[in-house]
C-alpha cells in the first residue's frame, strides 16, 4: 500500500525519507534555542499552502502573530498576508490567554481544544504546528505531565492531520523531551548547531519516522533566499 507523503520542501530532505513524511504522522521537531525550529516548521506549512494548497494552522503560545508574521516575512515568506484565512492560519494562544478571565467554566486545554476542532471543521485542517510544548505545559499548569500529555498527543492523532510539536532540548542534554513522550510520536526531527570558529552551523537528523525507510544522516542544514536545504 503506497503512503501518503507530506513534503517538507526542505531541498534534499525528501528523498532522504521516501518522499516526505507520511500524512497523518505527529512529528516532534526538537532542538536547543536558536536552532531556528519554528521557521523550519512553519516554513514547511507555507510551502505546502504556496505549492500543494494543504491548509496549515501554526498555534503560536510564546511569539505573538504580527511578531510572528513579520520574521517569517523577513526570512523570505512574502506570501503570508495573501494566503491567511485561507490555506493559512495563525492561532495566538498568547492573545486569547489573556481573555481566559471570561472563559473561567473551561480549562485552557479544553479552549485549545475547542478552538483546533472549530479551525478544522471550517478550514479541513491538512497541517498543524504547535509551538512550543514547553510553553503549553506552563500554560496548561500540567499536574501530571506524562498522563496529561499521553491524553494530548492521542488527541492530536485522532484530529487526522501532520502534527509537528515543537520542543526545547536544554544546553549540555540529548534528551529531546522532559518526561519521555518521544515514544509517543510518530517521528522525531532533531536541529541542531555547533560553533566552528566564529560561525555558528545549524544541522539536521531524522532520529526517527515510522513507515519510513529513511536516511540518518547528521546533515548541515542552511537557509537562504531560496529557503531550507540540507547539504
């Protein structure tokens, strides 16, 4: 049975792991701060709104949206403003945090929630990035991080869309998570950077991605104008 395949368009990354990354998988994109996790994750919703019209939602917990917006911009995005509210849209959890005064009767993970399903009943959600699962767990005031966030990620899966969740490695750690719930994703894209003189490089791993024969390579990941590539 042949595997629908979401592409990154990271150039060269695809057919590194058959063609993309099977649809429907919930993939964890960790790094250190700076490894530029949330542009590579929101670049790939961009170029799959721009080339494959799929409908992409980014829920941004830290960075607020016209902050957002104005940096992918800046990295070469410029398409943004004419695909939002159609193939493209941005959640602030951060804005409506702030107005959960008046929603006092639901938990915040029940608003996460019901503004996800409320997105993907008017737009068919195809792509999800949730950035980060750090903040979420702060936000969320999680009592028992494992049980809540095996809860989570099953919810997550049965929305039937690519998950990308966005999670911080801590200086001097190779754990890619806080309480083990790598286990629970379907893959696991690792960015990472090393200092070579006075330069600063980023690289990229495919630690892991079920139905996937792919590469595991330790690949010098550069941007530029013409976006993502690994070399």
């Amino acid at each position: 049975m042949k595997v629908k395949r979401i592409k990154t368009y990271v150039k060269g990354l695809d057919k590194e792991m058959q063609g993309g990354i099977p649809a429907g998988s919930m993939v964890m994109v960790a790094g250190k701060p700076g490894t530029m996790k949330s542009s590579f994750a929101f670049n790939i919703l961009y170029q799959n709104a721009c080339q494959k019209d799929l409908n992409g939602v980014f829920v941004t917990l830290e960075q607020g949206r016209k902050s957002l917006t104005a940096n992918m911009e800046s990295l070469g995005m410029s398409d943004i403003q004419s695909l939002m509210g159609k193939e493209l849209s941005i959640l602030d959890m951060g804005m409506i945090r702030k107005k959960l005064t008046q929603l006092s009767n639901q938990t915040w993970m029940e608003t996460l929630r019901m503004y996800l399903d409320n997105l993907n009943n008017n737009m068919n959600m195809n792509l999800l990035v949730i950035d980060s699962l750090a903040a979420l767990e702060v936000m969320a005031k999680f009592t028992n991080p494992r049980e809540e966030l095996f809860f989570l990620f099953e919810w997550l899966k049965d929305l039937d869309v690519t998950t990308f969740v966005i999670t911080e490695m801590t200086q001097g750690s190779d754990e890619f998570c806080k309480y083990g719930e790598d286990f629970l994703a379907d893959g696991i894209m690792h960015l990472d950077m090393h200092r070579s003189g006075k330069s600063v490089n980023l690289f990229l791993s495919i630690v892991k991605m079920r139905q996937t024969n792919h590469k595991r390579g330790y690949y010098p990941l550069i941007f530029d104008k013409d976006g993502f590539e690994i070399v």
